[in-house]
C-alpha cells in the first residue's frame, strides 16, 4: 500500500450519508498470496447498517428529483476518476483479492464502464402512451426509481459486482447501500471516496463494512424502507436472503452460482477453442461464477484438442499478483480443500490427473492449474462448481447428445461453444437452458449485453438497458373526463 500514488483512496471506515465511521471493533484484512495483513478495518454492524438505510431513504427524494442529465454528469465524473486512478484500484484489488495485477486493471476498467454505460443509459427511460378504448379517456405510463436499493456483493470481483448494481441503481434515481465481502471491502471504500469527489451527494452511495453477515444481512433484507435487495453469490445464500425478503415483498435481483459447459464440437477450430477456453476457465484462479466448469469434447477431435490444451495450461505461471503471472492465489486456504475434494472424490471415481492435482510450494493458497480426464458428467467435479483453476474433460459423440449433457445441472448461468457451421450455432445457442452463451468467445461480459443467469442461477439482469429495468417501477396513470 506504499507504492499507492494517491493514499486517501485506502480507507479503513463505513461510508455512511456522506461521512467516514469508526467503530469500537476491527477486523484485519490479509494478502492471500502470502498472509501479510494489509489494513485494519472499523468493524460496523446493525446500527451502522440501519443508519445507511436511513440516510439513503432521506436522500432519495432529492436524488431522484434530479434530471437525468444531473446525474449523468455526476456519474461521468465519477468514472473519469476510477479511470484516472485505474493502477491504485487495481494495487488495493490485487493486495486484499489476489489476482493478478493485469487483471485487476482489467476490472477496474470493467466496472467503471458500467458507470460510463448507466450514466448514459438513465438518459433513455422512456414511457409510453396506450390508446384508449374511450374517447374521453388516455392511458399513459411511466417509469420511476422504485426506491432505496441494498446490495450485498461477493469477494471475486469487488469492484465491478459493485459498480454494475451501483450504476443502475443511481442512474434510474435510486439510493444505494452495499454491505461488501470482509474479505475484500478496500476496493469499495476506494469507490466511495472516488464518489465523494466526483460529487454524488450524501446519502446516495453507502459503503458498510463488518463482520457480522447475519444481523447487516437481515436489516438489508427486511428494513421496510428497503425497496429493492440485489445479490452476487451462492446459490443457497441467495435461496435464504430470498426468504428474507418476503417479508416485505421486496423487488430482487439475484446472480448465484454456475455450472458452465464449454463445448469443442468436431467442426470447430481448435487452436482458438483452446485458448478461449484458457481464457474463460483460469482467469482469476477459476473463480468467477461465468467460467468454464466442463469442457466437453467432440469424439473425433478429443485427442487434439486435449493434447493442445495441456501444453497450453502447463505455461501458465502461478505466483503472487504483484509479478508478472497468469494464475495467482486461490482467496483462502478453505477454498483451496474445497477444489482438493472435488479433485480427490473424482478421482477415487475414476478420474485422471493429468495436470497439476496439488497444492503449489509457493503456499496454502495456492493451488495448480489442473486438467482431469476420463471424466464423466455425473463426478463430483462435473456435478458441482469448482471455483478453482480446476478443468474436467468430458467426451460426447452427438450434438443432441452434448445439449443434454450441458443442460444437466441445476444452474442456467453461463455456457460456451465452439464450432462453425451456421445451423449447428444456431441449434445449439438456442438449445442451451442458459441465459448466456458464448458462440467462438471464452470472455462474454460487456456493459451493454444483459448479464443473468435461468433456473437456480438467479433473476434479473444486469448490464444493458433490461439491467436498468429492474431498477424501475411501471407506473400506470389514467386520465378521464376529457371531453368535458
């Protein structure tokens, strides 16, 4: 945190109505490539959390009272400044999240586009005029922000899960209130300083930071001035904060977990296939809830496109973000037994290790690119989400075949194919029960395309002008007596 050129933007407090709070407690928050405890945190909680929702419930009358060119202008500025501090974000992101300086930079860029995007976006929320079955009648309809928005955000991506619910939230004239991961809660503070300077008033963005999951998590879920909660995560998370918010029938939006097939069919070309799938399955160590959790592979070209692959992930460097790597540490010592037990029970099951399987010396978070063969869709490895920089390889013979394979889980996020004939891209992109998929492109997300997930991946969608839907509320006006 020395080598940061603007030290303001490490901040250790709750960002609440436009002040920074302390609290009596802390919590530290450590390096994963080598356990160096990088800042003490003030630990808030419920009444720090109740007096966020507070603030932006008092804010939302003037916040969404202004034109949307007024907040475009704020929200441009605001990004102008993530962009110019683009090499510090992306230092603290890298120092308390572990992945690789380049792809932290890479973030960074993302998220402030999703600024860029909505402050644009919120410009165009247009209404209607219905014709009326009565002469002296006319129906009109309209959109407003449908009110003060909590969030709840995940470790992986903290800066851009945050700015992609943040931008919607602010442009459609909503207040926000995120409570971040423990884990990585520097990225969002940064944002909060850089939005104070960019002049979005207080009360409009909060920023709480503590340890207690439960109790923050149940006033975001259930206080009645919440109209909105949106969440990155778990899918079982998502089930119980869910619950959570029926009690007061909040709007919600959920992105949770996924299982992503990548599919090699016979026709496709290989060489770009491999790297795609590089490409979408070990940036950030594989875990990102869009990567590549199967790779399935067309029987005629299994044993070309394997022996590609392998060459390709074996020069893969792993090591602290900081240097020049590809693959840096896994965020926990915990999440790295995780993907050892999904690597061991498939292999006690008939799997093959034929890269990686262990632990790197470099340390307990880390843990090696791996490739398993002779893999079968119904292993623990193919059943469940690895979040690691673990890859199965799953042969299959047909296209019918492959579809039911891909579309046996119970996720619906992600998925991904290579091939080249145009009948058999359009089959396959529509036979996929996925909300996203990525026809010849390992890497999917952008602004301006919707970002969601079917079936137990979630609801909602966020990114491109449906993301800012979920921010409105329809409002239905009639006005009679017209020809009085």
């Amino acid at each position: 945190m020395r080598e940061l050129k603007d030290s303001q933007l490490l901040k250790c407090f709750s960002y609440i109505n436009g002040s920074w709070h302390s609290s009596e407690t802390n919590f530290i928050v450590t390096n994963p490539a080598n356990g160096e405890v990088i800042a003490k945190v003030s630990n808030a909680g419920v009444v720090e959390t109740e007096l966020a929702v507070q603030a932006a419930s008092n804010a939302l009358k003037m916040w969404s009272s202004k034109s949307a060119n007024e907040r475009a202008a704020l929200m441009r500025k605001w990004f102008d400044l993530m962009m110019a501090n683009q090499d510090d974000l992306a230092r603290i992101l890298t120092l308390e999240q572990g992945k690789p300086l380049a792809e932290a930079k890479g973030e960074i860029a993302y998220g402030a586009a999703f600024i860029d995007w909505f402050a644009e976006e919120g410009k165009r929320v247009y209404g209607d005029v219905i014709p009326s079955g009565s002469g002296d009648k006319r129906i009109i309809v309209i959109k407003q922000p449908v009110g003060v928005v909590a969030s709840i955000t995940p470790w992986n991506f903290p800066n851009a899960m945050i700015a992609r619910k943040a931008a919607a939230a602010l442009a459609a004239g909503c207040t926000f209130v995120v409570r971040p991961a423990t884990q990585t809660p520097l990225s969002a503070l940064a944002m909060a300083e850089l939005a104070e300077r960019a002049g979005i008033p207080a009360g409009v963005f909060n920023v709480v930071v503590g340890e207690d999951a439960r109790g923050m998590g149940k006033v975001l879920t259930q206080h009645p001035d919440v109209a909105k909660f949106t969440f990155t995560g778990s899918t079982a998370v998502g089930k119980s904060l869910i619950e959570q918010c029926a009690s007061t029938v909040k709007k919600v939006s959920m992105e949770l977990g996924g299982n992503a097939p990548f599919i090699v069919f016979d026709d496709a070309d290989i060489d770009a296939a491999v790297q795609g799938a590089i490409a979408s399955k070990y940036r950030n160590a594989g875990q990102t809830c869009v990567c590549t959790n199967r790779i399935f592979v067309q029987d005629a070209v299994l044993a070309q496109f394997t022996e590609k692959f392998i060459q390709a992930v074996s020069e893969l460097t792993i090591g602290n973000g900081l240097d020049d790597v590809n693959v840096g540490p896994m965020i926990t010592s915990a999440a790295v037994a995780g993907v050892e037990q999904l690597v061991n029970d498939s292999i006690a099951v008939g799997a093959t290790v034929v890269l990686g399987g262990e632990r790197d010396q470099q340390g307990d978070n880390y843990y090696l690119p791996t490739i398993l063969t002779n893999v079968t869709n119904d292993m623990p490895i193919a059943a469940n989400e690895i979040f690691g920089p673990v890859t199965p390889i799953i042969a299959f013979s047909d296209e019918e075949q492959v579809i039911a394979m891909a579309n046996d889980t119970e996720y619906g996020l992600a998925s991904y194919f290579y091939a080249r004939d145009i009948g058999r891209i359009w089959r396959v992109a529509e036979g996929l029960a996925f909300g996203m998929v990525g026809v010849n492109e390992g890497i999917i997300s952008n602004a301006a395309a919707p970002f969601g997930g079917v079936k137990q991946s979630g609801s909602g969608r966020e990114g491109s002008k449906y993301g800012l839907d979920d921010y409105l509320e329809i409002k239905y006006i009639c006005i009679g007596g017209l020809n009085q």
